[in-house]
C-alpha cells in the first residue's frame, strides 16, 4: 500500500459543451495537477458531480485518471453510495482499474446508526484490499462521525485514513489522540488549521485551481514547520479558498477555471453556472492573482 499524505485535490470533472464528459480535458487537467505539485488525486466526489453522472460515465472518469496518473501521484477514487453492496461493486472495481485508494462517504439519505456505520465500513473493507478513506462531511451526509465513533471504525483493517470536513479543528486533535496510528487525518474544509493540529494531508476543492499553492501550504507546515511563512502563504490565498467553499464549489471551481483559460464546461443541473455577479467575482480573482491555465494545449471535442 502506498502512504497518503499531502494536499490532493478532489477533482472537477470536465464536460464538453453538448455536456459529455471531456476526456481530453480531463488528461490535460491530471498532466496538469501533478506538473504544478500536487500531492494526490480524487476524483468522483462531490466536487467532481459524482451524483449527476451514470455508471458508464464513473467507470470512464476512474479510468482515465487512473491511467493518465500512471503512478505519478496516488489516485483515490469517491466510491460512495447509498447502498452498501453498491459501494461494494464500485470500490472492486476501483481496485480492479488500478486504484491507489478509495474516498467513502457514509450513506447520505438513510441516517445509519453508529452500528450500521461500523457494518457498512467493515462490508467494505472486506471486500477490497485497498486503504479506505473515510469521509465525514455532516453537512451532506446527514450523519456525523465523531471522534469516538471514528476511534471504533479506526479498528477496521482497512480503514487508514480519515478526511474530517467540520469546522471543528479539534476533531483533528482528538481522532489522533483516540486513533494513534491507526487512523491518517485528512483536512476537508479547513487545511492549515488541520495541519497544525496534526493532519497529515487535506482533500481540497481550491487546489482545482491554485495546486502548487495548496501543496504548498502543506509542505511547509509538515516537512519544514514553517508556520508563519505557511500561515502567510494561506491568509494570501484565503478569498479564492473561500470562493470554491460554499455552496457553489462546483460551479465556483469551474468558473475560475474557465477564466483561467480552461475550458471545463458547466455543472449539470441541478446544478447551474454562476449568476452574473458571481462570475464577475470570479473573474476579478483571476485578475487579482494573475491566475492563468498553463498547461498543454486542449484538442478540440
């Protein structure tokens, strides 16, 4: 097994203008991402419009990042579902293309007990041999796993890493303190806070944008204990982190993106562009920090 640790960005998935899946962008996005730094790769979460794709078009995005990766950075893929015998299906198959890892948020309409929480992870892990990154985002998932409940699912094999999406930075502190080595904390929402309480990565939306900054951030808290330079680096940073955090992550990303002078289309509905003045903010961010797509040409789709 590979050892996750660093900022990965939870990717945006491209779409053409007829709304298909661009997979000459999605190639040019990953060569991209890992020539500005990034840490790692995950693809198929929320900010990648997991829940607005069909199964053919999961299986292609897994596939074509696993392959365009080739090993470079460790690719997770969010392999969350409902059903737990979906999950099931869909981390095998993971597996099967190549995957490095996989990004499970618990299910997200049925408000499982901690009982069932336990049971879901543990059918899971059992099912597959790849490290399990579990996802605690209580504000879409409907549930909360707290830090004794993560100490439990911490017990399962399997269950190595952890990304903690609360406002709560002390989860970060406490999982370490009950988990010890048994269980990686990722930061979700907040990335320099985790870092200084312990976290040892962070899934991050804003690295779809600025990558080698949000590596950054990480590696000089973590491998130098430059606090002060990291904290400067992030306060710099902070607006276009705060852009892509609210509701409009997908469409905030992709919008930047798009001024940026990269083509990545829209979100699908129910999903929606931004509206005008939020664009325009988008824009003004681009302009502020001179943001600009400097990778390889796109070939038309």
């Amino acid at each position: 097994m590979k050892t996750f640790r660093g900022t990965y960005t939870v990717m945006i998935t491209p779409f053409t203008a007829a709304g298909e899946v661009d997979v000459a962008a999605l190639r040019a996005f990953v060569d991209w991402q890992i020539a500005q730094g990034i840490h790692g790769l995950i693809p198929l979460g929320s900010t990648g419009e997991f829940l607005s794709m069909d199964d053919d078009e999961k299986a292609l995005v897994a596939e074509v990042v696993i392959r365009q990766a080739a090993g470079r950075v460790p690719v997770l893929i969010g392999t969350g579902a409902e059903d737990t015998r979906e999950v099931v299906r869909l981390s095998r198959r993971a597996e099967k293309l190549g995957a490095d890892g996989v990004m499970i948020i618990p299910p997200f309409y049925s408000t499982p007990t901690d009982d069932e929480l336990i049971h879901h992870y543990k059918t899971v892990a059992d099912a597959i041999a790849l490290p399990i990154m579990v996802y605690n985002n209580p504000a879409t998932a409907n549930v909360d796993l707290k830090p004794p409940l993560v100490a439990r699912i911490a017990e399962i094999d399997n269950c190595l890493y952890i990304k903690e999406s609360t406002l709560e930075v002390t989860r970060v502190r406490d999982i370490i303190r009950l988990c010890g080595d048994r269980m990686t904390v990722f930061g979700g929402i907040l990335g320099f806070e985790s870092f200084v309480e312990g976290a040892q990565g962070w899934v991050a939306v804003a690295s779809n944008v600025v990558p080698a900054e949000m590596a950054r951030i990480f590696s000089l808290v973590a491998d130098h204990g430059a606090i002060k330079d990291a904290r400067e680096l992030y306060l710099k940073y902070l607006p276009v982190i705060e852009f892509v955090g609210g509701q409009a992550y997908v469409a905030g990303s992709k919008a930047l993106l798009g001024h940026m002078g990269f083509a990545v289309g829209h979100p699908r509905p129910p999903r929606l562009p931004l509206p005008p003045a939020q664009d325009a903010a988008a824009l003004a961010l681009v302009k502020t920090f001179d943001l600009a797509w400097r990778g390889a040409p796109v070939a038309a789709t």
